[in-house]
C-alpha cells in the first residue's frame, strides 16, 4: 500500500496503527485502492472499535501461488501493480490493459 500510496513505510504503518490519521485526500485514495467506499473508510476511521464488525468475510490466503485465485497469493510486485492500477482513470486503466496485453508471453 505504501508504494501505490508514494509514502515511507512507517507512515502507512502510523495509519495503521492510529498513530496518526491520513488526510481526506489520502483517505480517497486508500479507499479507491481498497476498493471500498469513502463513506466506509471515513466510518472506520471515525469508530475503529466497529472495525471487528465490519469483516464480513475471512481473510485471503497468504501463500503465494502460480495460478492465484485471490489477492493474499499474489507476489508483493504483483500486489503494487493491482493498487497502482485502481488509482488510474478509465483512460490510464485501458492502457494499462492493452500494455498488459502486448506484453505477455503467448
């Protein structure tokens, strides 16, 4: 998340921690890599006691693997490209596709 962010380590770690609280533009662009509404991202900031409940599902697998079915297997590059990808427009994400796809192997 840091990378995709443009931050140090320490600071999403910070966030993580409520240590310190990201900003509102920082806050959009956490909940655009997430994939999650800003208004949920702005409620579990506001009552991270609530956090607990807002898990509606397990967690990913962590181990990685050659045909991943989820994120928790994906490599670490694998898992930056995926949160730079949902911080493109519609336009950046087409030309990410289509880059994708001229470059892969046949």
């Amino acid at each position: 998340m840091a990378d995709a962010l443009h931050i140090h380590r320490a600071t999403c770690s910070y966030y993580e921690l409520g240590k310190t609280q990201p900003d509102f533009l920082r806050i959009l662009e956490i909940a655009q890599i997430l994939a999650i509404p800003v208004e949920t991202m702005v409620e579990l900031l506001a009552h991270p006691e609530r956090a607990a409940l807002w898990q509606t599902r397990s967690r990913a697998p962590k181990k990685v693997a050659d045909a991943p079915v989820s994120l928790g297997q994906l490599y670490p590059e694998e898992k930056i490209l995926v949160a730079l990808y949902r911080r493109c427009g519609e336009e950046g994400k087409r030309l990410v596709r289509e880059t994708a796809r001229q470059q892969a192997k046949p």
